[in-house]
C-alpha cells in the first residue's frame, strides 16, 4: 500500500479506499501548521503511515515489541551465530542460592536474572530461547497463513462460479478439523521424520496451513464487493487481464483488511502455540518453548515462582503488543474511524475558517 | 428459504464426509497405539498387542478402517433404533456412553461462562461506545485487550494459586486486615469513579461515596463474621429487591412510568412474602421446584403488571416479571448462601470449599443445595478463567456495533423526535447493534459443545476436550471420531442458524435460494 500512487488509481477507487479525507482536519488541530503540505493531499500509504504513528499505544507496542525480538535474537544467538549472553538454554550450572533471579533493576542483572530451573539451566536462555521460538513461529503462521488465506479468498471471490464452491466448500473442511488434532498429526510426523532440529520450523508451517481459513473468508467477501465496483468495471472494458486487475486494482483496497486481519491472527497464533506446547502437542523438550517450560514448572508454584512468572510474563508482553498494533493498523486502515475530539465537536457548530 | 436450507444442509453432510474421512486418517497417523504395549514387560505382552490389534483392526489399512467406522456412524442415522455404534475406546468404554457424559460436563462449565460473558462484555461495550475516548472506555479496553493476551492455561494456574488456595486459607480464619480494607476501597472508589459521567465533580463524588461504602460493607461484614456464616435476611433482600426493581424499571420503561415503578415495587413485596412462605417448601427443593418457583414468579409479575399497568400495559408487565424473577434468583441465591456453613464442614469438603480440580467433590451425596453448591465452588474458577478469556471479543464487538450505530441517520431522526436518552439508546440503537452480534453468538454455542479443551485439561475437568485430548494421547481413533462428529455437526448447523437468523433480523439481507 506504501507503494502505490493516486495516479494509478481512478479517481473513485482512491477516495472509497481512504474515506472521506478532509484536508482541514489537520489544519484545524494544529492551526500554525503548514498549510502549503496540506493542500497537496496525501496519498493512502501517507495517511495510514500519518494515522498508525500517531497512536500512541500503537507505536509504545511496536517499540516494546522490537526489543523484546532484539533481546531474544541477540542474547543467546539465533542459527548458529553466538549471543552475547554467557549461558544457552541447555548447559547445566550448578545452582546459586537455590535459583532465585538476580535481576535488581534494568542494569543490575547479576549471574541469572531470570533464576535457574530445578536442575539448574539459566532460566534467562530458556526464557529468551522460548521467546525466539514463539516469535518465529508467529511469523510462519502470520506469513503462511496470510499468504494462502488471501490466495483462496481472492481466487474464490473474484472468479465466483466453480472455483469459489470448491475453493469454500475446502475452506468448510479444513474449519471444522480439530486445531489440536492436525498439531499432534504433524508434531508426531516430525518427531519421525525430520528429528528434533526443525521441530520450531515444521510446527510453524503446519499450523499455519490450517490456521487460514478465517482470513479466506474475510478476504473472498471484501472481493466480491470489490469487484462489483464501477473502477473496476472500467479496467475491464479498458481491457485490462484478470491478474492486473487483481494485482493492480482490488488487492490494493482489500491491503487493510489483509494486513490487520493478519496481524491479529499471529497474536491469536502465539497463543495458540503455547497451548498446544503447554498441553503437549506443539514443541516438544529438549527444545524450549514458553508454554513448554510453564507447563514444565507449574508444580513449583509455591517455591521457585519465577519459574511461572517470567515466561508467562514474555507470553503476555508479545501478544499484547501485536494486539494493540493490529488494533493501530485497524484504526489508521479504517476510514470510517476518525480521531474523535471533543474540542473539535464545540467548535464544529462555527463556520470553519479557510 | 427451504430449498436454501436443504440444500446447505446436504453441502453439511458432504463437508462432514470428507472431514470426517480427513480426521480418520489424521489420528490413524498421529502415533502409534501400541507404544506403550511395545515398551512394557509384561509376560502376556505379545498377546496384549494381538488383543489390541484385533481391537483396533489394525492390520487394516486406516483409509479402509475408516469405512467400517462409517457404517458403525451411519447406523446414527435411524431414528429411534437405539443402534447408534460409534465404536469403543482402547479400554473398552462404548464412545456413546463417554460421549454423553463428558457433554453434560462440558454444558454446565460451559454455558454459564458463554451466558456471563455475553451479558457483561455487550454490556460493557455499550457502556463504552456510549462513553467513547473516556476514561472508562480507555480503561476497559485496556483489560480487554490484556485478557485477551493472557494465555489461559497461565490465568488458570494464577486462579488457582489466589482464587482458591488463597481464598480458602481466608475462608478458614476470616479476618480482613485494615490495610486491604484501604486498598479495595480505593479500588471500589477508582472504578466508580471511572463510570461517572465526564465532570470531575461527580467523578470525586461518585469516587469518595464507592470507597466510603465499600469500606464500611467490608468492616460490617468482617465484624459480623459474614464470610464464615454468610446470609442475606429480609433486610438486605429487601433493599435489593427495591434496587433491583428501580434498575429494571429504568431501563424498560424509565422511572418516569410511574405504574411500571408501582408494579415492580410491588414484585419486590410479593418477593418478601415468598421469602418466608417458600423457605419452608424449599428444604426438599429439586432443580424442577426452582424453574416452577421462577415459572411462578413471573406469572404474578405480569398479572400485577396488567393490573397496575395504565395505557401501556406492556410495559409495566415486562418490568413486573423481570424483577419477579429476579427476585426469586435473590431468595434462592440467601438459600444457598445459608447452606454454606454445612457445606464448608462437610467431612468430604474438609473446610476447603473452592476447588481446584474436577467437576465435582467425589462421594458428596446430599441435598440439592449441598449439590448446587459443590458444582458452584468446582465451576468457579474454569468458569472465570473462561470469561475473562471471552470477555474481550463480545465487549470490542459490541463496542463497534454500537459505536456504528449511534452513527445512523434514525438515530439522529430519533433524537430529533424529542425521545429521551433512554429510549434512543434501549430502544432504536441497543436491538440494532446485537444483530451483528447474533452471528458471533450463534458461532460460538456451535463452538461450545467442542468444549474448552486448554481449560478442561488444567483443572481436570472431565468434558469432551479432556476426553479428545486423552483419546489422542492413546491415538485412540474412535472417541475422536465421536469427538468430532458432535463438534462438526454442532459448528455446521449453528453457521447456518445463524446466516438464517441473519436474514431473519436484517431484512437487507436475503439468503439466495
């Protein structure tokens, strides 16, 4: 959507794809602003762009959310490339004063500042290794699941006929097939066949197939509105091909629900995910996931408590950050939701100047 | 309309065909159903896996098994024959007598938290959109967006550790410390205050008031030792009976009605006086007794509501029998309330009445109230952790329905008409904005039978997801199958309930026949 400009739009498709835009709105917030950029008008990309930054629990998720995936891929290495943090999640230390955390604040984290397991690993490692895991499998799931997501729905809405009842009534079968049970299906294939290393890889990919169908779904009904639409009706006559007025013309409108649709699928996916390890069908030890080691340490409740708080703790940060960028990505795709100020609505009653 | 629904219905069988088939051959994969024979060394082990071979069929290749299930399944199909084979798990249980009982189960924890979630969260979400960019609206979006990242099996563990270890270790010396005293009350006075209306000088009223009252309700409940001997008494029904039936009247029919006010005060009378003709009666109480006692109490509220009514009887009717029944819960709810030191010394309860696992105290065998109450303290915490996991989607959705709907033109028009606030909101905005509701709701009863199967399995709960998730620990294909015919059967009949429940609400939209 960033990529696109208003001349490769007729006129109609713009101003639906990105509402009504007002070019006083802004003006009118900050009166001394310059006017001249204003007057310009601002393309879709700019004005999604203008309206994710300016939510502000957006950009502190988004912010939060680079950091944890900066501490989890650069502390304890990621394919073969070493981190800077001294332990990984398998060694065995001999424990220090029974594993308690040492982290005293944001600079002081002392020898483990997460604490260490019953059998002594450095919960830091375990933790930030799970952390590693559960992000590279969101973003399987997320990619995947987006990408086949939107090549069902789009074939489906937009040829109709044939292909959209056999691609639906598939889309049917794969929705009423138990989550769990395809995840033990192919976790146990993977144990069989692949052996433990690409355990975190497989999962992801497998979950992601059967995890699209929501966003088919979603994206066949923006489809067949979209293609009844008069711009398109115009690529037609003007003879353009079926793929450039997909490419071309309804992707583009259709980008904003793909986009936040995805994303709120991946913090359903990190959930999903530390279930079925938490369960016992998604990662299996001796690799770590943060819904392997929770389940791993629940008994200790009562006497090593950290064991259950960092990684539920890391679990909640992610997926309350994804949510609250999808919700952002929401909000700046949707036209309909303009910023609603209530000094702007006691002012709407006098003529706008200018 | 019926050959729509015919033919969906016949898409519906051939879907369950192929998903059937599909889970078949996905269990017959998903491990090894004699792992655990091949591994032990038992002096009969070959003939232990003969046996279980021979069970299981499984020297037939699974995508031919699965055809000898369906003819077992397709024996479902006569009605009334009593023939119905699912087949039989790996300990030999029939899948149908596993099936109905882990369904009743999986209906009690689960119906309660949908039912809850669906009253609070619609009505938090109306309560924000009418509130947008608030304090409140911030603030309940905030939690909803955080219980919806807190992965339940962790909320489950959390509930566990406070709501019942914690909470039975109070139980058993109850005894409120001055300082938690401060802090609810200050966290009463902060949530008052954050459903006050915008001006900050009913914000501080409205804060000082919730924490002074919940102060002296927690230093009054301590000093009469309430949490070991709880009870409500005529009084405090009385006062909440009246509460009760201002609140019904104002959103039914406002408090400037004043026959509904008159009819449903005088629900709150016939409420007191059923308290002490009841009470006796309800010693032998059945759960039938109850529903004719609601039964009942409904029926005086709408003969009173005919009776005080004025021109619009309706009205006063509808607010009568709702705050009747609401009435009898409060009667019924003291009930229970003054069973629960029985309870709480019954020799198997042992003094620590909330549980942590399992749907109900092994070997209680008492009165219907000892019954209720033992289902009560082992659905509480799965049915918490189930609502505050589901709160979320029902409050954003009604949140933007809502939010959508105060928008339209009829609202304005309505406004513009001169109604009060009350009917704009109840009556032309609320019933439009469930409707998109009804689709979500109808997809998530098709989603409940299938039950919860994270939550089930850390509280031990036996219901349909602990008996899937056992079944294919021991690749055990049959209770899956039985397992996944009635989910899949439930989840394709409530899509289609609810695009027909769709049409039937919306009228701009029709179903193509």
């Amino acid at each position: 959507m960033t990529t696109q400009s208003p001349s490769d739009f007729p006129l109609h498709a713009q101003s639906t794809a990105t509402g009504p835009v007002h070019p006083d709105a802004d003006a009118e917030s900050s009166p001394t602003g310059e006017p001249e950029q204003e007057r310009k008008g601002l393309s879709q990309g700019q004005i999604v762009r203008k309206k994710f930054f300016d939510n502000t629990a957006a950009i502190i998720s988004l912010v939060v959310f680079v950091v944890i995936f900066l501490l989890a891929f650069t502390s304890v290495g990621f394919a073969g490339i070493p981190g800077w943090w001294k332990y990984n999640h398998t060694e065995f230390v001999p424990l220090l004063d029974g594993g308690v955390p040492t982290v005293t604040g944001p600079f002081s984290w002392g020898e483990h500042p997460f604490g260490q397991d019953s059998i002594g690993r450095d919960y830091f490692a375990m933790t930030m290794r799970g952390t590693q895991n559960s992000i590279i499998i969101m973003f399987l799931i997320g990619a995947l699941a987006g990408l086949v997501g939107v090549v069902i729905g789009a074939c489906s809405g937009y040829f109709r006929g044939w292909p959209e009842a056999v691609l639906m009534r598939f889309t049917d079968v794969i929705i009423i097939i138990p989550v769990v049970l395809a995840a033990a299906t192919l976790g146990e294939a993977v144990t069989r066949f692949v052996g433990p290393g690409g355990q975190i890889w497989l999962l992801g990919l497998f979950l992601g197939l059967v995890l699209w169908t929501g966003l088919a779904r979603l994206v066949r009904g923006e489809f067949l509105t979209l293609r009844e639409r008069e711009f398109v009706d115009a690529a037609k006559i003007a003879g353009a091909s079926n793929g450039r007025i997909i490419f071309k013309h309804i992707l583009p409108n259709a980008v904003g629900v793909i986009i936040v649709n995805t994303t709120l699928l991946m913090s359903a996916a990190i959930l999903l995910e530390t279930a079925l390890s938490y369960i016992g069908f998604g990662v299996k030890a001796p690799d770590v996931s943060l819904g392997l080691i929770i389940s791993q340490n629940q008994e200790a409740f009562q006497t090593r408590p950290w064991l259950f708080w960092f990684p539920g703790l890391f679990i909640v940060l992610i997926c309350l950050c994804i949510n609250f960028i999808g919700d952002g990505l929401r909000d700046a795709f949707d036209p309909r939701q303009k910023k609603f100020r209530a000094s702007r609505i006691k002012g709407a009653g006098k003529p706008v100047a200018a | 309309m019926v050959t729509y629904i015919v033919r969906r219905l016949v898409t519906a069988v051939l879907i369950l065909f192929g998903a059937s088939f599909v889970v078949y051959q996905l269990t017959a994969l998903s491990g090894d159903p004699l792992e655990d024979l091949r591994g032990s060394n038992a002096p009969n082990r070959d003939q232990l896996i003969q046996a279980r071979t021979d069970l299981l069929d499984l020297n037939t290749p699974a995508p031919l098994r699965y055809f000898g299930w369906l003819a077992g399944a397709a024996k479902c199909l006569i009605p009334f024959a009593a023939t119905c084979d699912l087949g039989s798990s790996i300990q030999g249980e029939a899948v149908t007598t596993a099936l109905s009982r882990a369904m009743g189960n999986t209906i009690t924890l689960v119906t309660t938290a949908t039912i809850l979630a669906i009253v609070i969260g619609v009505s938090l979400g109306i309560i924000t959109a009418l509130r947008q960019y608030s304090g409140l609206d911030y603030g309940v979006t905030f939690m909803s967006f955080l219980f919806f990242s807190l992965p339940i099996f962790w909320l489950a563990v959390l509930l566990k550790e406070f709501g019942a270890i914690g909470f039975n270790n109070f139980l058993a010396d109850p005894d409120i410390p001055p300082l938690t005293i401060l802090v609810v009350a200050l966290a009463s006075g902060l949530i008052w205050a954050l459903f006050a209306s915008r001006s900050w000088k009913r914000k501080g009223v409205a804060f000082v008031l919730g924490a002074v009252i919940a102060a002296a309700l927690l230093f009054l409940l301590d000093l009469v030792d309430w949490f070991s001997d709880p009870g409500l008494g005529p009084i405090v029904i009385l006062i909440t009976g009246v509460g009760i039936a201002l609140g019904v009247v104002l959103l039914t029919a406002g408090l400037r009605n004043r026959k509904a006010v008159y009819a449903s005060l005088t629900m709150v009378g016939v409420g007191l006086v059923a308290y002490y003709v009841v009470n006796p009666i309800l010693n032998a109480a059945t759960i039938w007794m109850i529903i004719v006692f609601g039964l009942v109490m409904v029926l005086v509220g709408l003969l009173v509501g005919y009776l005080l009514g004025g021109y619009d009887r309706g009205q006063s009717m509808r607010a009568a029998a709702l705050t009747g029944v609401l009435m009898g819960l409060v009667i019924v709810i003291d009930r229970f309330m003054v069973t629960w030191p029985a309870y709480v010394g019954n020799s198997r309860v042992r003094g620590r009445p909330i549980a942590t696992v399992g749907a109900q105290t092994p070997g209680l065998d008492d009165s219907f109230w000892i019954n209720g109450l033992d289902t009560f303290t082992h659905l509480l915490l799965p049915t918490l952790a189930l609502l505050l996991a589901s709160l979320a989607s029902y409050s954003r959705y009604s949140r933007a329905s809502m939010l959508e709907i105060m928008n339209m033109d009829y609202i304005r028009t309505a406004r513009a008409k001169g109604l009060s606030e009350r009917t704009v909101v109840m009556r032309h905005a609320f019933r439009n904005a469930l409707i998109p509701l009804a689709t979500l709701v109808a997809f998530d009863i098709g989603a409940l039978i299938g039950g919860a199967i994270i939550t089930e399995q850390v509280f031990a709960f036996a219901g349909m997801g602990q008996l899937f998730v056992q079944a294919l620990r021991r690749v055990d294909p049959d209770p899956i199958m039985g397992f996944f015919l009635v989910a899949g059967i439930l989840a394709l009949v409530f899509n289609l309930v609810a695009d027909i429940v769709y049409s039937f609400l919306d009228p701009r939209v029709r179903v193509k026949a």
